[in-house]
C-alpha cells in the first residue's frame, strides 16, 4: 500500500475531504485552544468558549445560506438517517400523509422509515426503473391532495444526479435532504420548510448533522417524540439540550469561516461547476469512459463514470491510489467509478484527475 | 483571560479532559492517518482504514471489559439522551412497566422520557428529598413484580454519588448508565442486561454513545422503533447502518490503547481511588471545605466540595483557573465546586489541586 508523506486527492464520497486550510488549523490548536490549555474536544458545552463557537458558527451559516430569521438553525447528532425518522414524527400524525419522490437509496430509505410510522405516504415518483438515471419534474400539479409535505433528496451521492432546478411549491411544504450538496451552490432557502444535510460532505465529521427548519410552519403534534428528534425542542435550546457533538461543530464553523472568506457560495458555485464541466467533458470527449447521467440530471458534487471495458477497472483503481487519487471507486451497487467533488477539493485536485485519466487511456486502454 | 502555552488540569465534568497521550497521536496524524494522505476524518466508513480502527477499538473494549460474546458492543450517536428514549422503546410494549431509581436528574430524565412512550413506568426509589445525596440499596427485593427491567445511574456526575457496591438482581434485567464512570474500575458485565455511557467522560469526544446488552435478553417488540435507535439492527450492521461519528470512534480507540498499555481496569481502579482518596482527605480535614455526600456514597470520578463561606467562591475559581485548574465551578443547581477527575487526570493533577486548596485556605480564607 502507498505510504504517502502528504496530502491526497481524496475523491470519497462521505466522510470526504476536508480543506487542508481547515485541518491544519484544528491541528494546530488540537492540544490548546486559543490559550485555554485544552481542546475544544475537551470543553464544557455549556462554558463561554464553547458557547462563542457555537454561535458564530450558527451565525456564520446564517449568513452563507441568507437564513431568514423565522427559520430555526440547529445541529443534530446521527446524521441524516435520524431525520428519516425525525421528520414524520415532527410533521405527521395518525393517518396523515406526504409525497416522497424515490430518486434514489437514501429517499427510499427516508420513505420506509416514515411508513413504519405512517403507512399512508405516499409515492409521487419512482426511478427505480431507471435505475434512479432520471429525476422528476415536481410541480404543483405533481402534489397529492393529502400530502402534508414534499419530500426530495436535492442530490444523490450514490447515482450523481441533481435536481439543476430545485422544485418550488406553494401546495405543500417542501422538505429536502440536501446532505452531498448543501453548501456547495446559492439556494432559496425560503423555498423550504426543512432543509437538512449531514456533515461528512460539505460541511465537518460524520456524526453531526445541519437542520434548518422554518418554525412557522412546524405542526403541533399530539403523540411523543423522542427528545433527540424533538425539532421545538432542539431549537429551544438552541442545540444545547444535551452535549451536542461539540468537536464536530468546531469544525463546521471553521468551514463555514473558509467559506466566507472565499466569497460565500456565488464563487463556491461558479468554482464547483467549473470543476465538474472539467470532469464530464473529460469524460464525454473520451472513448475510453462514458458518464451514464443524462446531462440535465449531472451532480456537480458525484461524478459517476464508468470504462467500455470493466475489465480495466481493478487496474484503474490501483494506478490511481498508487498517484494519489484516493476513493474513485463506485458505490457497491453501482461498481465503476466516482469522483466525489466536494467544496474542499481544489480545482488542481480534478486537473491531476483529468490528466491521469488521458495517460490511462492513451497507455493501458 | 489567563493564556496557556502548556496544557491545565482540566477538572471539566463533560465533555472532559482526554490522555495528553492519546491527543498528541491524534494530533500528530490529524492530516495524514499512517501514510494515507488523508485525516481519519476524511475516510470512507465503509473502506480498511476505519473498518481496521472500528474492529480494533471494540476488540480492545471487551477485552478491557471481559465483555462475553453473547453481548452487543455499539456505537450509537446522541449520548445518554438518545438512549433514554431508545431502551424503552426496545425493552418495553404496551402497558408494560419498569422500575426506575431516580438517584438524580439523568435518572429523572430518563424516567421521564420512557413515561412519555409507557406511563406506567415506576418509580422505586426518589432521592430527590435528600437533595439526591444518598442511593438505594436495590435487591430482588426492591423490584416490582411487573417491571420488565430496572434501570439506574451507576454515578451521579452532578451531585457526585454513586453505587459502592453495583446491584445484583436476579428478578428483572438490570439496565445502567454508566456514562461517568465507565472504564473506570472494575466491572462484572454479566450483571447487567445493557450498559451504556455517552463518550465525553472516559472514552472519549462528545456526540458518541457505547451500548453493551445482552443480545439473548432483548426482547421481541411489535411497535416500530427509529431505526437509529433499534438495538437488533445496529449491532447486526456492527455500528455501520449508517455513517457513525468516525472521528469519535477513533479517539475512542485510541483511549482504550492507552488504558490497556496502562494495566487496564484493574490499575485505573487504584489510580482512581488513591486520587480521589488524597481529594476527600484534603477536603475532610480541612476547616474551610467539606464533602457533602455521605462517605458510602462518594463518587471516585466526581468530587463534589464546597466552602463554609460561600462569599469566597468567586474568587477560589478565580485562583484556581489562573494556576491551571480548570473548571471546578459546581453544577448549575448545586453551586460550590466539583472536580471530576476521570481517568485521564494525572495523580499530579490532583496533587495541585490539593496543594492550591491549602494554600487557599492559609491566605485567603
């Protein structure tokens, strides 16, 4: 195995690299924060230091995603799985319903959980058959008259498929998962009544993840909800009802600082796009790869391609690792390859991608 | 502000001071994990490298804890709080009951928590008009004939009480939080249907929870539980059915490395009684300070004191953190002080905490 002396393009998907600017940073003051003579790791959640990161950090997310006030902001531990079950019991109540569009594992996921609750939620698109290659046009018109909310996964890590235009309702609440995409392009958040994303791709360590909810449009409901999903709660204590994964919110906020000092998301987008036309037209342009999105479906963030000859993918792999392209290999489902282009990925990580890709094709394909 | 170049005694009740040791490893492999190129933050969950540190850390775990097969060892998300919710909804039906000892606000929480979902839970001891400074003797006995489990706190991180001697029941499963004190002596697991600890005292970061249970003494429940909280379906996935809080696992490994070269248990058990011996002595004959919690119940991990005259408070913690003792405020309610000293404060640590005490006393009182 490769033993390398610096950093590598990691390609993973989620946990996914973080910027080198960020970590050497959190390494830096690993031992001692700011003089205190401890890690943040090692901090009362209630004490001052861990108050001030807290709130800058909820401060600083206001102010990248224009975060209108009556939206609450709060950090939950367990990832976006704890919002498959969350969700329903925040929004529904007995013999209720909601809309869920299956572009994917993780809506199908969102939607099993929500019928184990309540088993009249609905379908309003399945790309199962498709194997999730193509996403739904949501409209009004495509809103059950029943659904108490609309459900998406506003990008699919798994597939590499995006909604280049996100849904805009007025019949139903909108409720998306935005976990591989948040962060990484401008977005209206007002188009939203819940927006959530766990960390391990844009944003900080797995274990931790981002709702933003407008408490306008939060139901009262009259059955129990476990504390930890409770969203009245958890905004009333301003994700302080019990130790919140504190070192994980550390690091988000010094992301979001890197964020802010790189223009906020208007250049994230343009940077973003940038890469991926870099990548799909490498691909596209080639005879060797082929991408098998079509083109209005194409993520920015997961790129899936795949060789002519999968008999040179083993090979592929290793000579890749072996140059410091780190977790192109596919999703186990979907086998090829992926190259998953998160924010922290500079635009000389796709470059050195690209260009190993040529060398492959013109000397082992 | 005092500003430390060197790290304090960090006398923090949670999240809390981790091994020096273990935070300079980490620190030396923050960006790089063993030639990798990449942070173990960074790392697939589903790839080697974290597979390798997720298997080691729980091999390590019941080797420190002589953990028999028939027992689940997993890492949930949330702390104690999910768990407040998730063991009702695992051991309890409709109807059911199970007898609580409410030894102090973690109890009180979880009892209240399991009552939302079962209201017939039971209360069988409620220390709350002794200001929860003395625990119950619970034996078969004790226990309802109806109660499908008896749950308690091994040690009260607030108030600094805990079980000398552990219950023994052979009438209903005995369920324990032993957040604050777990790894920090010795332990018969057997006696137990589930322990469980949130992380941020001995083990490690916040945001991260180890449930040890018995996997023959689970029952069969007909209700639908969240998955994150669903015993079967975790341990059955090895704390993979979802992306777990890697960085977490991590630390946590690399604390039971550091117990195990350090002689395991059966040594931190000594080292912590003779800490905690040399504190209470301290605080017992002095004429300034004194111990609330009655000698049979005193905690070995929290060391809960006060002063006579309360009007020196402000400055003692003043004094205390400008010399590197950090934060021996008392809990919110309690007032007074309260120096937690888990495993990864140094005997020297106490030593000059004990010193500054006496000199305290000699000046300024």
């Amino acid at each position: 195995m490769a033993n390398f002396t610096t950093r590598v393009y990691n390609f993973n998907a989620g946990p996914a690299m973080l910027p080198t600017e960020v970590m050497e940073k959190a390494q830096g003051e690993f031992l001692n924060y700011q003089g205190t003579g401890m890690s943040v790791m090692e901090m009362s959640h209630r004490g001052k230091h861990f108050q001030d990161i807290l709130d800058k950090s909820v401060h600083d997310l206001r102010k990248l995603l224009s975060i209108p006030d009556r939206y609450g902001v709060v950090y939950f531990p367990g990832g976006a799985t704890l919002q498959f079950s969350a969700i329903p019991l925040n929004y529904l109540g007995e013999g209720d319903s909601a809309d869920f569009a299956l572009t994917g594992v993780w809506a199908v996921k969102a939607r099993e959980e929500a019928k184990k609750f309540y088993p009249n939620v609905n379908i309003i698109f399945d790309g199962k058959d498709s194997g999730y290659m193509n996403l739904p046009t949501i409209t009004d018109a495509s809103v059950s008259d029943k659904a108490k909310y609309v459900y998406i996964t506003s990008n699919n890590t798994i597939y590499g498929t995006r909604y280049s235009t996100l849904p805009k309702l007025t019949k139903a609440p909108l409720i998306a998962d935005m976990t591989s995409e948040l962060l990484s392009r401008k977005l209206n958040v007002e188009d939203f009544s819940v927006i959530f994303a766990g960390a391990q791709k844009n944003i900080g360590p797995s274990g931790l993840t981002v709702v933003i909810f407008d408490k306008e449009k939060l139901p009262q409901v009259s059955h129990p909800i476990p504390n930890l999903m409770n969203y009245i709660l958890m905004e009333k204590n301003g994700s302080l009802y019990n130790t919140p994964p504190t070192y994980s919110i550390y690091i988000a906020g010094l992301v979001y600082s890197w964020l802010l000092e790189r223009g906020g998301l208007e250049e994230m987008e343009k940077q973003n796009e940038k890469k991926a036309a870099l990548l799909y037209d490498a691909i596209d342009s080639s005879s060797l790869y082929n991408a098998p999105v079509p083109k209005p479906f194409r993520s920015t963030m997961n790129v899936v391609f795949r060789m002519k000859d999968t008999k040179l993918d083993e090979k592929f792999l290793e000579l890749a690792e072996a140059n410091g392209l780190a977790g192109l290999k596919g999703y186990r489902d979907m086998g090829g390859f992926r190259a998953s282009i998160y924010n922290a990925m500079p635009l000389a990580g796709v470059e050195t991608l690209v260009s190993f890709m040529k060398e492959f094709e013109k000397t082992k394909a």
